[in-house]
C-alpha cells in the first residue's frame, strides 16, 4: 500500500509539472521571457520532486508494507498504553 501511494504523489507531482510547463510556454510564446524562464525553473524543480518521489518509493519500499502514517499512530497508541504506568500501593506521595 505505502508503494502505491508513494507513486500516487509522484505523479500528482509530475502532473502539475505539466501544468508549469504549460504556463512557462505560454510566458515564452506571448514575449514574457522572464515568466517563462522562472516558471521553467518551477517546473525543473517539480520534475525532479516527482521522479525522485517515484524512484525513491520504488527503491525504498518492498509493497507489502502498511501506510506509515496508520501503522506509527497504533503502535504509538499501543506503546502509550503499555509504558503508563499505573501507581501502587507503596509509592510514595
């Protein structure tokens, strides 16, 4: 599942690279070469997130594994639980 969903946001990524590609075009085309040179840039820099975001999943993660961000909160639930401790008799006050 954490493989899919890695992938997911990197095309998410890519996809609005896309859409920055299609503004630093448009900026390029209508005579604004300052837009469309730092919209390139944007655009540079989302392509790079999204593949890495891509290749990382997919170097980093073996697709049997739990969505981190469930599986962290129960197990910090479960070691919250289990490390209170509960007072006795013989404490002191």
């Amino acid at each position: 599942m954490t493989r899919v969903l890695g992938v997911l946001i990197g095309l998410v990524i890519l996809a609005l690279a896309t859409v920055m590609l299609g503004d630093s075009l448009e900026g390029w085309n209508n005579g604004y070469s300052d837009i469309g040179f730092w919209w390139g840039v944007i655009t540079l820099f989302l392509t790079i997130g999204g593949v890495s975001a891509i290749v990382g999943t997919l170097i980093h993660t073996d697709g049997n594994q739990p969505i981190p961000i469930l599986s962290g909160f129960k197990k910090g639930l479960i070691l919250f639980y289990q490390g209170v401790e509960k007072p006795s008799m013989t404490d002191e006050e």
